[in-house]
C-alpha cells in the first residue's frame, strides 16, 4: 500500500518537492472582521479608542504581521534547502552530524531527510494551548496498548526543545485533548454517537478560537490533536476544520476512514506494558530464528478471521498463528526467535505489532487495508518489511519462502538499522521516536502557508 501511495501522489519527499501550498485568508463568512478590532478588544461603535492610542494599536497589528511574515520566510527557505538536498541521490548523507548520519536503502533519501532533520531542529517551534484541566487534557495513557499518546503529550509538554511560549514564533499549536481520557471518562456505554466527548472538543475548540486568533487565521491548517485510540479520527469528525484542514497525529492511520496522508502524520503504536522499553528490544541472530512466521492475538476484524480459517492450529510449523498461546510459552520469546512477525489488522489498522516486531529484529510483515505506515514520508518501508495482500493470506507461506536467504539477511539487518526510529527514551534524543514524529509534523507544515487576516 506504502508504494501505491507514493506513485500515486507524484512526489517524492513530502513537503520536499511539492510546490502546492494552502493559502488560507482568515475566518469564512466574517468579512467584517479586522486586526483593529481583535486588536482593540473587539469594540463596539460606541466604544472607540482614544485617537492617541490608535497608533499603538498599528504598530502592534505591523508589528504582528511582520512576525508571520518573517516566519513564513523561514519555512520557505527550508523548503527551498531541502528541494536542493534532494537532488543529491547518494545513499548516505553529505551533511556532517555528531550523533548520526541518515544512510543505506531504508531511507527514500538519505540526505533530504537529514537536511529537513536539521532545518526542524534549527527552526521548528511548537505552541501547547494551556487550556485545559486534567484528567482530560494535557495527559494520556503510558502504561497500555495507547502508550504512543501518553509518551508523546509527556514529551510534548515537558520537553522544552521545540516547545515555545511565545505564540508568535509558533510554528504549529498543539490541542491537547486526550481522546483515551475522553472515552474513559465521558463514554456512556453503547452510545456510540459519543455526543458528551463531541461536546468537549466542540467546546475546546470554541474556547481557544475565541481567546487567540490562530485558529481563525488558518481554519486551523497549523493545529494538531494526537490519538492513539481507535476513536481518534471519529472524535476529529465533530469539527470539521479539525477533521478536514488540521494535522491529525493518528495510530488508526486508515485511508478509508478519512486519514490523508498529506496532512495527517501516522503515530506509530506502542504498547509499553511498564512505560519503559526495559527487556523489550533485542532478539536472536538470524542464524538462530528457527520460526518462519508468528502471531498472537485475538479474533478482531475481518483480517484476521482469515488468517486464523488457514493457519490457526495448522500442522505446518512454520508458519505458526494463535489466538492463545499455549500455557508456558512466551509472547516475547516467540517474536525474538521468528524471522517474520504477522501483523494483520484488528479491528482497526492501527496495533503496536509492528513496532514490537521491530523491537525483536523481526521483519513486519504487514497485511492491511489502507493503512499509511509511520514516517512514509522518509523510510521506504519495502527495504525492511513485507506487504501482503488481504487476498494473499492463503499463500502466506509461499511468499515468505520465496524471500531467499540473502534478502533476508538483508532486511532483517536494515530492521535494526530502523529501530533507533522507534525506540521511546525517558528523555527523548535525536532521530527517537518523538523526534520523528515531530518531523512527519514539520513537514505537514511545510506544506501549509498562512497569511494573517490583512492579506
């Protein structure tokens, strides 16, 4: 699915080479609206300024639009960097590093990533809307199959190398709604219409438009919310600019529920049983791999009722699936000693297996419908996993034996080349999970140009 997307889009590196940009002129269907007024405090005919404070108002409103400008001059001149490190084709990176340097077939190009890696963190800067009590904002869940969202709303809060105060050098604003804390505590069981969580983030939304005015200013073009719960792209659906325009940071990455992978950023998903990755990275040589395929899991979806009618309690042991594994063994043990890890859809496409799989140094191979896997726009996720099709379940076996050894080797070594891409860490270092998460996001907002309402 990865490749049909990329051929189909007709650019190479998003954000990179695409000349198309939004420009969004400010709130629709208020024409009336003007920076004097917001400036002023939204005043009345009958309450005018005096005329010698008139001028500190202009200045202000200048002094605004010249801020907007010069950032927008910044994002253009890094679009411009890495169109010219695109043109270098090289598989490692020309630029210099201290801690790494992009290299090999994992990357769809090594030095265009690396130049749009330093350009972020020369220039990227990140608003956190304060708005909002716990337990319902500014948290989530780091214990559980939703750890991708409680580890990202940790760092994004807390870790102060993109966070900005200062909303006029914000890139980007962060929503910082828990859509795992909403349903825990707002989900009326078998109301699926979710009218009480609609409500909050209607109101949120409302509230923060009302108090500042950039998410008036770009429709909300340069805002993101995070979820890693199944009902992420649900919730985004009770405002339609949030749904429509925003960048919305999704492990339920699916195409045919409305992801769009040119604004939208594909949260990888984590399932951090004590929110440390503590015993959980490493595995066997391959040398040392004697199961061909494995999975685990429960009967959810479709896709896996499939898998489970033609290889659950079959007699070949290479290929060997569960629904519950047999008492004494183990989870882990069985994905470090396997040299492809399944990982079919549940109920949705979203699921941590493919980061477990990397973990253990087992290839992914990945049988979904229409799910865009994290960090597309930089990893070229055939070097170091399989996509099979739905259809092709039946011949699981014989896909995966016509993968010569050679190959394997190949992409199992490219698996742990790739791990450092999503590895959690307490306090998050560069090229991690979060670093690049933030970078699928830069480059969303590369796409984007906003003009303020005087234009």
């Amino acid at each position: 699915m990865g490749n049909n997307y990329w051929s189909s889009s007709s650019f190479f590196f998003l954000a990179v080479v695409s000349l198309v940009v939004f420009t969004l002129n400010g709130p629709a269907g208020n024409s009336s609206w003007s920076p004097l007024t917001w400036n002023a405090g939204f005043l009345g005919s009958d309450q005018v300024p005096e005329q010698k404070k008139v001028p500190q108002v202009v200045d202000e409103i200048v002094r605004r639009y010249n801020k907007l400008e010069k950032l927008e001059a910044g994002l253009a001149r890094a679009r411009s960097f890495i169109r010219q490190a695109a043109l270098i084709r090289n598989s490692t990176s020309t630029h210099q590093d201290p801690d790494y340097v992009p290299c090999g077939p994992i990357y769809r190009n090594a030095n265009a990533f690396h130049r749009s890696y330093l350009e972020m963190e020369k220039l990227f800067k990140i608003y956190v809307y304060e708005e909002g009590e716990l337990p319902l904002f500014h948290d989530g869940p780091c214990k559980d199959i939703y750890s991708s969202e409680g580890s990202l709303f940790r760092d994004l809060e807390f870790y102060n190398i993109y966070r900005t105060k200062d909303y006029d050098k914000a890139m980007v604003f962060f929503l910082p709604f828990s859509v795992t804390k909403l349903v825990q505590y707002l989900y009326v069981p078998g109301d699926y219409k979710l009218p009480d969580i609609g409500r909050t983030v209607v109101d949120y939304i409302n509230t923060i438009s009302l108090k500042y005015p950039f998410w008036n200013r770009s429709l909300g073009a340069d805002h993101f919310m995070l979820a890693c719960h199944d009902w992420g792209p649900q919730t985004s659906k009770f405002v339609p600019n949030l749904f429509n325009k925003s960048i919305r940071v999704l492990c339920n990455a699916n195409t045919s529920e409305g992801f769009n992978p040119s604004k939208d950023v594909t949260l990888p998903g984590l399932y951090l049983r004590t929110g440390k990755l503590k015993g959980i990275l490493g595995g066997l040589s391959p040398s040392h791999r004697s199961i061909l395929a494995f999975f685990s899991g429960g009967e959810h979806g479709y896709i896996r009722s499939l898998l489970f009618q033609h290889w659950k309690n079959n007699k070949d042991r290479d290929i060997q699936v569960y629904e519950y594994l047999p008492r004494g063994v183990s989870y882990k043990s069985m994905i470090r000693k396997s040299k492809f890890c399944l990982c079919p859809s549940g109920y949705e496409v979203g699921s941590p297996r493919i980061v477990e799989a990397i973990y253990a140094g087992c290839v992914p191979v990945i049988i979904k419908d229409g799910y865009v896997p994290p960090f597309s726009d930089v990893l070229n996720w055939k070097t170091f996993s399989v996509k099979v099709e739905v259809k092709e379940i039946p011949n699981l076996k014989k896909i995966l034996m016509n993968i010569s050894q050679r190959q394997y080797l190949r992409m199992q070594r490219r698996v742990k080349q790739v791990q450092r891409h999503f590895v959690v860490n307490e306090t998050p270092k560069r090229f991690d999970i979060f670093h690049m998460t933030v970078h699928s996001i830069w480059l969303r907002r590369l796409n984007v140009q906003i003009k303020d309402f005087d234009d």
